[in-house]
C-alpha cells in the first residue's frame, strides 16, 4: 500500500514522537515499512518552510 501524508501529519509527530496517538502509530507503521510513504518535492519544501517558523520543532 502507498500513502502520502499531509504536512500536518507529520509535524504533529515531530511535536510528540514518544507517543500512543493515531498519527504516530501511523508514522511509525511507515518507518517499520508496513506500508510506503510517498514524499512530493512540494511536501517537503512545505515542511522545512513551516519548520523554520517554529523552533520548537
């Protein structure tokens, strides 16, 4: 199966990657490879802009 995430997701695991949550039972499930995660150009430029506004991340 391949699936794409929004950006959304993904900075969400950024904000809790030690956790229980859907999403990061989801991202976790792609790291293992249960399933391939695909990743555009725009996604990526998407979260290294938002990530740079937000030096929390």
């Amino acid at each position: 199966m391949r699936v794409i995430f929004d950006t959304n997701i993904l900075i969400s695991y950024l904000l809790t990657p030690q956790g229980s949550s859907p999403i990061n039972m989801i991202v976790e499930a792609a790291i293992v490879g249960i399933f391939t995660l695909l990743v555009s150009a725009d996604l990526l430029e998407e979260l290294k802009r938002r990530i740079a506004t937000k030096p929390y991340l």
